[in-house]
C-alpha cells in the first residue's frame, strides 16, 4: 500500500503550523485535509474516513487529549500523533494512556514527523494484513467445517449401509445355519451390497 492510500487530517490552530505541516506532508505523498479546530475536526471525520489524525494539545475550546478521547469513541483504528509546546511527561504519559500512537514535542524538526507517520503507516499496513490473514484463515476453517460435516455425512451412510447389508447376511445364517458362506452365497451378497450402494441417492456437498 502507498502513501497514497493514507489519509491524514491535521488539526492546529494556529495558520503558519497548519500550513506548514499540510504542505510537507503533501510533499512526502499524503492525502491531507485540515481542521482548525477539534469541533471542526470531529466533523470532518464523521463524514470521512481518515486514518492518521494530527494534532495541536493546546486549542481554544476542544483541546487535544479531548480530541483524542472523542476520536477514540468514534473508531478506535485511527492512529493519533499530538504536537504540543507543552510538553512534560505527565501530560505525555497522559496523552499515551488515553490511546495516542505517538507524542511529539515541540519545536521539531519535519523529518520527526516524517519518520512518526511513516512508522504509524507501518502499523496501519500490519494490522490490514493481520486483518486478512484472519478473514482468510475464517474462511479456510468454514471450508474445513463444512467438509468435516460431508464426511461425517458419507461415513454414516456407510456404516447404515454396512449395517443393512450385515443384518440381511446375519439373517441369511440363521435361516440356513448350514450353509455357512458359500461361494455362490458370496457372490450374491456382493451384488446385493452392489445393487444396494447404487440405488442409495448422491451425497451433495455443495
């Protein structure tokens, strides 16, 4: 999967950042959207599908660990990176604990961001293999099972087959107690066992 495919939402209040951070991320092959703010943001991924959403800790109103929080009760998949010039180890911890992929303290260079995204790229590429080799290993289990259900099928159409044709032979020696299993008796007890396997209706397995 390309960069292409991602789609990232970047959220800041303040323009030069924003601006800054849509362009690098465009440069590095990012589809990208903006949000001013968390309300607006929230919007934006209501109506879209986003996978990585970056943003500012501290905004007017919503702010960034909120954000998160609302992020994670909409679609608990979509990686959260914060920014913040706030940074100190409790409110990274925080930001952690509250589901955040990454934290990332300002002033920073764009390549830091750039090496985060990718990383978190690499994440959401994984967890789409997992996710397919799950559903492929669900449908070879169903394949498996219905199988197994064929073959218990034909087994006990077998064994009622194998049944029938013992009780019709153990009939036979009781009524001639003597005459044991000829050869003659043999060859009529395989052609009944025949007649009787063919005339039993095709098993269908599909």
């Amino acid at each position: 999967m390309s960069a292409d495919n991602f789609k990232i939402l970047i959220t800041d209040d303040d323009v030069d950042l924003r601006e800054l951070l849509t362009e690098a991320v465009k440069n590095w092959g990012y589809t990208v959207s903006v949000a001013k703010e968390g309300e607006e943001a929230l919007r934006k991924l209501r109506m879209e599908r986003y996978d990585i959403v970056i943003t500012d800790l501290m905004m007017p109103g919503m702010d960034g660990l909120a954000l998160l929080k609302k992020i994670k009760e909409l679609d608990r998949e979509i990686l959260v990176i914060i920014i913040t010039g706030y940074a100190t180890i409790e409110t990274a911890v925080k930001a952690i604990e509250s589901g955040a992929y990454d934290y990332i303290a300002k002033p920073f260079r764009l390549d830091e961001l750039m090496i985060v995204i990718k990383n978190a790229c690499e994440r959401l590429r994984l967890t789409l293999q997992n996710k397919g080799l799950l559903d492929e290993l669900r449908t070879a289990y169903g394949e498996i099972a219905v199988l197994k259900n064929a073959l218990a099928q034909v087994n006990g159409n077998i064994a009622q087959s194998t049944g029938e044709q013992s009780s019709a032979l153990d009939r036979s020696m009781i009524a001639h107690p003597k005459e044991g299993l000829s050869p003659q008796k043999q060859q009529e007890y395989l052609k009944e066992a025949d007649r009787f396997i063919r005339t039993k209706p095709l098993l269908k397995t599909t």
